[in-house]
C-alpha cells in the first residue's frame, strides 16, 4: 500500500507530495508510522544542494512515531514502541567512533545512497535523503536509526529530539561547554537557536544574549532564556561588548552558517572566548582571519557537528530536562503544518523568514 510522502525530485526542484511504495522490513530494519517530524534548515541545505546526497530523495531527517514492524535481527524495539528517529547512526568501527565521537562517524550517512522506496506513480527509485526519510506517513529505517522514545515526552515533542533540541543542547553543553555564570550569545533563533538559549539557561549562564534577523522573535528568544536580544546589524559584535563590560561573552555559538555571522560571533567573543558554528554554510561562503588578530585574542573557533552529540547518551538527559521543566521542545515550534503544506513551509524558509514548522501526519 503506498504512503504519501514529500519527495525532491532533483537538486533545486520544488518538493512534490506524491505516493510511495515502501518495502516491507528485511532484517536489520524497522517500519515506522510518523507521528510529526521538524522542518529543518538541513532539508533546505540538501534541497539547494548546499549538502550533496543522491536525489530523488524522501526528505525529513527528524522525527518520532510508532513501530509498526521490524525485520529480523531487530530486538532493542517491537510494533507498538513509541520511537526517536537518529539520523546520523554511528558505525561503531571507524577511527572517529573508536575515539568515542560518534558524531563525526564516517559511515552515518552511508544510508542515504541505498534506495529507500519507489513512487507508485511511475516507479522511480526514491532514497532516503538524510537517512530516514521523515516527511512521509510511514519509513522503512536501519535498526540503528531508531532510538526508544524517552517515557512522559508526547511523540510530537520527541521529534525534535532527534536532530534541533540535541544539536542545540550539545552545541552549549558539549562543544561550548558553557560553564555556570559564564556569558553566552546565540546567533540565529531557529529551532537550533531556541534549543541553544534553552541550553545555556540549564547551564546557569549569566548573560544570554540572542541576535537575529527579525525583531518579532524577540518575545520567543526571551521565553527561551534570552536576557537580552539584538537585531543583526553591522554593530552587533560592539553592541555584545557594551553589554558585558566592553570585554564579550565567553562562548558565542552560531546557528546560521554565513560568513558574516561567523566572523561577528567570533568578533563578539572575549578574549580567550569560544565560537561554535553550528549553521551549514555553502562553499562560497568564505571567514577570514588575519594572523595578528588571531595571536592577540587568543580565541577558539570550532565547528559543532549534531552538536558532538551521542544520541544513545544524550536523549536519557534531555528527557530528564524535559519531565523537570527545564527544556520544552514544544517551544521550538512556530507552526504546526499538515503533510501537504510542506513544500509552503520550505518557500517560507527560502524567504528568509526563518522558524521552525512541525508536520504533522
């Protein structure tokens, strides 16, 4: 029986809801019913092809929903389960996970090139964008791409578990590694953002400042943890300094992945401060640096993959914040969209607008 799902038909191309034939589960898989999935930048990011993977694709890459059956071999999950999709599983076998950063695993994305499923239409071989193919009613996953869904998290909260409230949460607790009463600023407040401002709050950070784009998410950063918000301008990185004594935050983690905020981010950090980026930028976008300034600053940039994070790990930790109070995914959430809107969420994106939409099926 085909599902329908939203498929890219090619690099650029707009999404298409359309039906698909799934297969049933071989051993090693699992099928799943999806309960809601996140509209993230990273779709955008493979759509435009700013991340290259095979197309056609099912794109959708976090997400929650209930087992509806496993292949052979599968144990650690049965029909019925309420699950967490992983999108970057970890191999367990190359260097990166021997060091234990699974995050960087060689193999996470190896899925991505097996077909997936075909359009009922015409039978055209489909894969599975960023592994796990969310944004359809029903996927056909590896084993190691589903996680048991945290006790007391609703389904639609626990799909952003899976890739924005975790990068978020790792990008300040694990890459960042902010510490209690230290000053933070977050650029960007998409649903990584969000989960980022929510994170430094758990981590005690004194000052948190927010920048974006848009003066109307100043309400929504707030409500995150924000204790002080700015419009991006040219002056932001000044403006940062004058708040915290004309030294700069501590740790800065930028959530956008442009080449100007990277630079203002780093330039708004004091001292011996960190820069995490978070966002996906392209190749065109170039950061320069000069070897004096990098000498007298003393400063650290680094990239943040799915937020150093270990899913297996982590998700136990976030639920604890969750059931406490302490993180709501929930308020990641600017939308909430049916099946058929999303490609009207992807030309919202695209318009710069920003936000978080969650789909429901």
């Amino acid at each position: 029986m085909a599902v329908r799902a939203a498929v890219l038909p090619a690099v650029g191309a707009p999404l298409e809801i359309t039906g698909i034939d799934l297969p049933e589960p071989g051993p090693g898989r699992v099928r799943v019913r999806l309960a809601a999935a996140g509209v993230c930048h990273s779709d955008l990011s493979l759509s435009d092809g700013t991340m290259r993977l095979p197309v056609p694709a099912v794109l959708g890459h976090e997400g929650a929903g209930t087992v509806v059956a496993v292949g052979e071999g599968v144990t650690h999950v049965a029909p019925g389960d309420g699950v967490v999709l992983n999108w970057a599983p970890s191999c367990g076998t190359c260097p990166a996970c021997a060091r234990g950063e699974v995050w960087l695993c060689a193999g996470a994305l190896a899925g991505a090139a097996e077909v997936h499923a075909r359009r009922a239409d015409d039978g055209t071989d489909l894969y599975p964008g960023l592994n796990v193919a969310a944004f359809a009613e029903e996927t056909v996953v590896s084993a190691s791409c589903v996680l048991p869904a945290p006790d007391g998290v609703p389904l639609t909260d626990a799909a952003l578990l899976g890739c924005a409230v975790l990068t978020g949460y790792g990008a300040v607790h694990h890459s960042a590694k902010v510490r209690q009463g230290e000053r933070v600023a977050v650029f960007g407040v998409g649903g990584v953002g969000l989960a980022a401002l929510q994170s430094a709050r758990i981590a005690g950070a004194s000052t948190i400042v927010a920048v974006d784009v848009s003066p109307e998410k100043e309400e929504l950063a707030r409500s995150a943890g924000a204790t002080d918000y700015l419009v991006a301008s040219d002056t932001a990185a000044r403006q940062i300094r004058a708040l915290t004594g004309k030294e700069g935050v501590d740790a800065a983690v930028e959530c956008v992945g442009r080449a100007t905020t990277i630079r203002t981010a780093w330039e708004s950090t004091r001292r011996g401060g960190r820069t995490t980026v978070v966002g996906i930028g392209g190749k065109d976008q170039q950061v320069t640096f000069n070897a004096l300034e990098i000498f007298h600053w003393g400063r650290t940039l680094s990239g943040c993959v799915y937020g150093d994070s270990d899913p297996a790990r982590d998700l136990p930790v976030l639920a604890g914040h969750i059931r406490a109070g302490r993180l709501d995914p929930g308020a990641l959430v600017t939308e909430h969209i049916a099946l058929d809107g999303i490609p009207a969420a992807f030309d919202t994106m695209l318009a710069g607008k920003g936000g978080r939409a969650l789909v429901v099926f």
